[in-house]
C-alpha cells in the first residue's frame, strides 16, 4: 500500500518528519508477524501511535525476549480498547500523521515497511546513514549506535524484551546527531532531505535491501 496524497483538508494534520519501530512475533513459516507499532514526531518528540496490533494469522512465538509483546499483552489490549485490529486500521492511524511528502525515519527499515504492508517515497533509514553517508565502524545495530555515538543505553529489559516506543526515541536522536554533523559540515535549509537522498532513496521503498544500498550509494557519490 503506497502513502496516500495529501488533500488540502488533512495537510494540517500532517507531520514533517516522524520516527517509527516495530515489534514482530514469528509464524510457523519463521515469517514476522506485524504486533506491535511505535510512532514519534522528529521534532518534537511527541508519542503519536504506541499500540499492540492484532496479528493477522496464526503466532507460533511472539519472541518476547526481543519484541517485548506476548498473548497476555494483546488479550489486555483488546480488553482496553486499544488493541489496532486489522492492517486496514494500522494505515489509517499512520496516514493521520504520514503524508506523502512526510520524512519517515527507522532502522533497518526495510523490515518495518515490509512488516507494515507499505511503500513511502521518503525514508531516512539510520542504519544506511551509519552505514553509507557517515562510515561508522563496527556494530551498526540500534542497541550499537545508540551507546557507541550518543552514550545512551537502550533494550535493557532482559527478559521484558525491547520497547518499541523506546526504539522509535532512539532513531529520533540518533537522526538529530547526524543531523547536527552535517549543519557542522555546511549550512542547510533542508538537512533531512540530504540525509535521506544518501540513506535509501527509491521510488519503491520497501523492495529489496539491494534496492536500498544501491540508492545510498548512488545519493553519496
């Protein structure tokens, strides 16, 4: 599902820049399984969508040492109301915030978006940045870049699993660190839009890791 134009009516509502992670539960064909999104505003912070998500087909783990999710969590959030039920209802919440000319930024995003059924035109990916645009040796996972350039410890539960709104704060100040060594570099009006041309631009986001790589490259030559 590709992001919707933004009509004149809604434009308001939209976001300039959002951060996002999401958690995963496994099938029985080892595939994820959609359980749980987090959404932020870039600038200000603010929490926009922290909701467990009603798996669409049958979970065989829902990996709680890593997702933070489990079948007790889902059953109380389908009691209080606020369990998302489908994939049609998990795009409306994203759209009320996303338009098409929003800045979507994730780590290692192509799993979120392939998780989330959905194809954006704009997508700052961290992982790429670290990656392609910045050349940060060593481990590039969030936990990773998180200690390593900010010196803030995250996915520190143990057995609780990882917070996905935690996760979605964390690329929020990882981009505003990136962000910052560019302004320091050169002046810019529109940093994140550079950002996001050396970190996987495609017109079909969410095809194939290769896709996103080859963009990367082609934005930082």
């Amino acid at each position: 599902m590709k992001t919707p134009p933004t009509d004149s009516l809604s434009q308001k509502d939209k976001r300039i820049a959002v951060a996002l992670d999401c958690e995963m539960a496994g099938d029985y064909n080892n595939h994820h399984i959609l359980v749980k999104l987090s959404m932020v505003d870039y600038f200000t912070g603010e929490t926009l969508i922290d909701n467990l998500i009603k798996p669409n087909r049958p979970v065989l783990t829902y990996r709680t040492q890593f997702s933070g999710v489990s079948e007790t969590k889902i059953d109380k959030a389908r009691e209080d109301g606020t369990l998302i039920k489908s994939m049609k209802s998990v795009h409306k919440r994203i759209w009320e915030y996303v338009g098409e000319d929003t800045i979507v930024i994730a780590h290692g995003g192509f799993s979120d978006l392939m998780a989330l059924e959905w194809k954006h035109p704009h997508i700052v990916d961290t992982l790429m940045v670290a990656s392609e645009t910045f050349r940060v040796q060593g481990q590039k996972s969030l936990k990773s870049l998180t200690l390593k350039l900010l010196g803030q410890t995250i996915q520190n539960h143990g057995e609780k699993g990882h917070d996905s709104l935690e996760d979605s704060m964390a690329c929020r100040e990882l981009t505003i660190h990136f962000t910052k060594k560019l302004l320091r570099r050169h002046s810019s009006t529109s940093i994140l839009k550079e950002i996001e041309s050396n970190a996987g631009k495609t017109e079909e986001i969410s095809i194939s890791d290769q896709q996103l790589i080859r963009g990367a490259r082609r934005g930082s030559e």
